[in-house]
C-alpha cells in the first residue's frame, strides 16, 4: 500500500508537465488568431479556452482551460491540480496533508503525515499507519463483510468474515470484537466491560470492574455495579457511581437505582407507555403515557418543563431555560448561553450562541432555501459571514474581511464544508464569481468560465472578454488595448 503515499507526489510533478501542455495548446490558438502574439507580456487570457491569473484573496497563482474542466492551483505550500468532475489532486506540503479524488465522492484517498485511507464509495477501503508503539498498520475493509488488519506486531492483527467468524480491535465503536456464526455468539469489551451475546440481541452476560449482569430479552434481565474510584493523571481520586437496574417483560417494568454512592443518586421506574418516574437530588421527572404527557422539575438546572403532547407542546420556565412550543405554528427556546427560535415550521428558524469570544447567530429559511451565519469575535470585533440561497448563490466572508460570491450553487448550501465538492464539482455550475481583498485592494470577476474576466490590483487593471479577442490593461497611468490579440492602442493616460 506503500505507491498510495506517492500518489500526490507524482500528481504534483506531473501537474507541471500538464500546465505545460496546456500551455503549448493555449498559445497555439493565439498564434491562430495574430502572429503578432508574443510571451512574456503578463498571464495570457483566452477566456473559455485558457487562463491564468493571480489569486485574489491569497498570495498564489490559477491557470484554468477548456472552460470548467481543467484547474491548477498553487499558493504557498498548498497545490492543487483538477479535471473537474473526474479528477482532482490536493497536496499541502506544509503539514504533509494530501487529498486524491476520481468522481468525488465514489474514490477518495487522504493522508496525514504517517496515516492515510483509500476508499471507494465507503465500503471498500484500504488504510494504514502508525501506532503509538511505532508499529505501522495496514488495514482492508469490505463493509459490512470483512474486515482485516496486518501489522508487524502481530497482537495488532485481526481478521473477521461476516458472519462466520472473526475478531476486530478499535472498530465499530468498540475496543474489542469476537463472534462466531454472528448473531449466535459475540463477544464485544468496551473499556473494562466485556458482554458475551447469544442469539444476538436476546441473551447476554456482562463483566466489569465490580459490574456483572445477565438478561433474556424481553423477558427479563438484571444488572449489578459496585461504587468503584477512579485515579486521574494529577493524581486525583474520582468515584464512579454504582447501579441497579432490571427489566421484566421489556418495557412492561423497568427499574434503575443509579448513582449510588455518589451526591445525587437517583431513582427510576417505569412501565412504558403507561408511566415514567425519576426522582433525584438534582432531578424529578414524571410521564403519563409515556413520551407524550411530561412534567420536570430541574433543580441543578434551574428550570421547570411541561411537556404534552411531547414533542409538539412544550413549555419550560427558569433561570436555566426558557421555552414556548406548539408545533407547528412557533417555538421560542433561550438559555444564558444558547437561543433558538422558529415559526411556522420549516418556514423560518434562528439559533444563537453567545459564549465570549464566540457570538454565533444563523438564520434559515425552509431548510436550506435560504442560510445566513455571522460568526463573531467579541474580542477583536471581527466577523466570519456565509450566505446562501439554494440553488443560486453562496456568499463568504472570512475574518480578515475577504469576500467571495458563486452564482449557482446547487450543493455548496447544504454541504458547506465539503472540500471534496468545492474542489470537483463548483467549477461546474460556477457561471458566476467575484472575489474582494479589500486590505490587498485587489478584486476579480469572472463570468462563464472566463469568458468575461476582471481583475483589479494597485496600480494595476485588466479586463478580457470573448476567448480574449478583446483585452484592456492598465499599468499605473498607462493603458493597452488589444482586439483580435492585436495591439490598438496604447498610451499613457
């Protein structure tokens, strides 16, 4: 699996050799045009058919050709080479960060430093890399039927056929798995707890430390932990509380006694949908034809809630929170911390977070048909915006005051953080884009691809339009145009 490592290295150096050609091609079509074509007179500008400028909002350099389809990227440590939407290469040499993609998201390889992961559409994968003990690992997973880790520490390896037989470490949100003929024996250990499952989900033992507990589901089951203490790397004694629980004709009884042995041991029984009750210090909850018709009481929390029917009309009133609901007509809900309001819902819905430094507050409008987020520093007074109107646009503004404006953007409202899609499949649908660096002074615009292409520095302007058959630039008090790539004028203003 070692030649997965090299992928991006060779894409990188073979993205040279690419500009190149494209390069080659590029300047052949302006030779069609003019003979009178020359190199070296700044980044050529043939529209659909090729560009390459500077970047607006950071320092770097784009080349783009054949309209949507070919993109080469580089600023700083960080390169990119794409075929948009088969193809697409990210190399950050910076932080030895690597991403690979071919049709997004059916095949994707990444790789931090020593850890990597090829996968295809998440259920064939290969992965690998290093652990603590300096072992490297190497894993093949085809989910959900098998499941294989090789290492040169042989304790690490592990092999499991679904269902037949296997074991597995670190996976499936457990430290460790065994079965055979699954569901008819499992073994799983979670921390120091160990549950051996027969006829899976309906017959297990557990044991732990001071834990132990058995059931025959539905039919009846019972568990045991003692009040055990806990040592923290500072040295610190911690207790972790005990319990008692059981269950007869699941869910016709249940009943837990936790936290024993703690400050606020609490108190639970049930026989659900007829009733629910919890009594504790900090606690006390009932519910009558269970979930629907609920009362709390949240003394630690300071609050108090009324909930029927759940969860359509709520209402809660204290110092710790606030809410007034009656699905679906309005919801009003706020805390110290947090605020979330909506109306006729989906129609409108506002949420806020007030944490200093953090001032979050995000609007919406029928899911994603419209999103607006602000992002606060109350420190510094600095502002992080996004907005979206599906399928249209998608707007940004990062902290340093940087803007950038996509017209359509049919995935990028919903997705928003997704590398994967801004990289393969917005150049696609991008028919417009604007971009400003106010404290750089610079700013761009392009339209279809290039076809339409402005760019604004200091003392610097540059517009062409229609495959660069006409282009205006402007170097200080000196301005140039050029029709058909021939010269027309040129003269200091």
């Amino acid at each position: 699996m070692e030649r997965f490592k090299n992928i991006l290295t060779i894409t990188k150096l073979g993205s040279q050799a690419i500009n190149r050609w494209y390069f080659v091609c590029a300047l052949a079509v302006l030779l069609s045009f003019s003979a009178s074509t020359r190199a070296g007179e700044g980044n050529i500008s043939a529209g659909f058919l090729y560009d390459d400028f500077d970047l607006t909002l950071e320092p770097g350099h784009r080349t783009e050709a054949v309209g949507p389809f070919y993109y080469s990227e580089q600023k700083e440590s960080e390169a990119t080479l794409a075929f948009p939407p088969f193809f697409s290469a990210y190399n950050n040499s910076g932080i030895t960060h690597g991403e690979l993609d071919v049709l997004y998201p059916f095949i994707t390889y990444e790789h931090y430093s020593d850890e990597w992961r090829l996968q295809f559409y998440q259920l064939i994968s290969f992965a690998g890399g290093r652990q603590p003990d300096d072992f490297q690992t190497h894993q093949f997973t085809l989910f959900p039927l098998y499941f294989q880790q090789r290492s040169l520490d042989t304790n690490l390896n592990y092999t499991a056929v679904v269902p037949f037989y296997g074991h597995l470490q670190n996976r499936l949100f457990r430290d460790r798995i065994f079965f055979v003929l699954f569901p008819i024996y499992g073994q799983s250990q979670q921390q120091d707890v160990v549950t051996d499952n027969y006829f899976y989900p309906f017959v297990h033992v557990r044991q732990g430390d001071g834990l132990h507990g058995w059931q025959v589901w539905p039919i009846v089951g019972k568990e045991h932990k003692d009040v055990t203490t806990e040592t923290n790397g500072f040295g610190d004694v911690t207790t972790i509380g005990g319990h008692d629980s059981a269950f007869m004709f699941w869910p016709l009884w249940l009943s837990e006694n936790g936290g024993i042995g703690t400050e606020n041991p609490e108190k639970f029984r049930a026989s659900i949908p007829l009733f629910s009750v919890t009594r504790s210090p900090n606690r006390d909850a009932t519910s009558v034809i269970w979930p629907f018709f609920t009362w709390v009481d949240e003394r630690e929390r300071k609050y108090r809630e009324w909930e029927g029917p759940w969860p359509f009309v709520i209402f809660a009133r204290g110092e710790g929170k606030t809410t007034s609901r009656v699905w679906p007509l309005f919801s009003q809900s706020h805390n110290q911390t947090q605020e979330s309001d909506w109306y006729v819902w989906p129609l409108y819905h506002y949420k806020a977070i007030h944490s200093d430094p953090l001032d979050l507050r995000s609007t919406r409008f029928l899911f994603y048909l419209y999103v607006g987020v602000s992002e606060k520093n109350t420190q510094t007074g600095a502002q992080k915006l996004r907005r979206d109107m599906w399928p249209f646009f998608t707007w940004r503004q990062d902290f340093n005051g940087n803007t950038r404006l996509q017209v359509l953007a049919p995935i990028e409202a919903v997705l928003s953080n997704s590398r994967g899609i801004v990289r393969n499949w917005s150049p696609l649908w991008s028919l417009w884009r604007a971009e400003d660096n106010p404290r750089a002074g610079r700013s761009s615009r392009s339209l279809l691809w290039n076809l339409y292409r402005h760019d604004v520095e200091p003392d610097h302007k540059k517009t062409s339009l229609l495959f660069g058959l006409f282009q205006y630039q402007k170097d200080g008090e000196k301005g140039r145009i050029r029709l058909f790539y021939l010269p027309v004028s040129g003269k200091s203003e």
